[in-house]
C-alpha cells in the first residue's frame, strides 16, 4: 500500500503563484512513477506532470513554462511549483503514484484562481 497526501492549495488571482506538495508513505520502494493530474468540474482527469525515480520530468502542452514537478526521494515528497496561473488553472489537483501493476491517488487539493 502507498499512502499520499496533498497540500498547498487555495484561491489566487490571475497571475499569482502556488506550491503544491505530496508526501508518500507505505511501501515507496514499489513506486516507479509519480505525477501531478487536474480535474474540473466536469470534465475528465489530465495528466498535468510527471516525474521518474531518475529525476527525468514530462509536461502537459498547456502548462510548460509555468509549472516545474520535483522530487525529493529522501524526504518522500514531490512538488508543483505554479507559476503566471490562469483561470482555466481552477481544478482539483491529484497526486499520483504510479506502480507495476497500478497506481495510487490522493485525496486532492483544490486550486481556484479568480478576480
């Protein structure tokens, strides 16, 4: 089992920035991938980053230059630094751990950028 939990959400202006951090815990070694998704309402889940056990990072279209994954292994915690957001930003943002045979998901954090 892997356990992750989200945080650093909240409500900004356009234009204005947030880090979103996610803490994994239980059975790490098995993890071989981790990953940012969004999703808003009504809308299906995207693939917003990812990043490797190497380091090596992937990024949506819509969202290179303005967000940066990380990843500590030591401490366990990968980041999303975001950055210049955009109201079609708003979204619940999912950390995702992905392993051989599936993944794991976290609880979310909500993200709202509005004047």
């Amino acid at each position: 089992q892997v356990q992750l939990v989200e945080s650093g959400g909240g409500s900004v202006q356009p234009g204005g920035s947030l880090r979103l951090s996610c803490v994994a815990s239980g059975r790490i070694f098995s993890i071989n991938t981790m990953a940012w998704y969004r999703q808003a309402p009504g809308k299906q889940r995207e693939l917003v980053a990812s990043i490797t056990s190497g380091g090596g990072t992937s990024y949506a279209d819509s969202v290179k230059g303005r967000f940066t994954i990380s990843r500590d292994n030591a401490k366990n915690t990968v980041l999303l630094q975001i950055d210049s957001l955009k109201p079609e930003d708003t979204a619940v943002y999912y950390c995702n751990a992905r392993v051989l045979v599936g993944s794991y998901w976290g609880q979310g954090t909500q993200v709202t950028v509005s004047s």
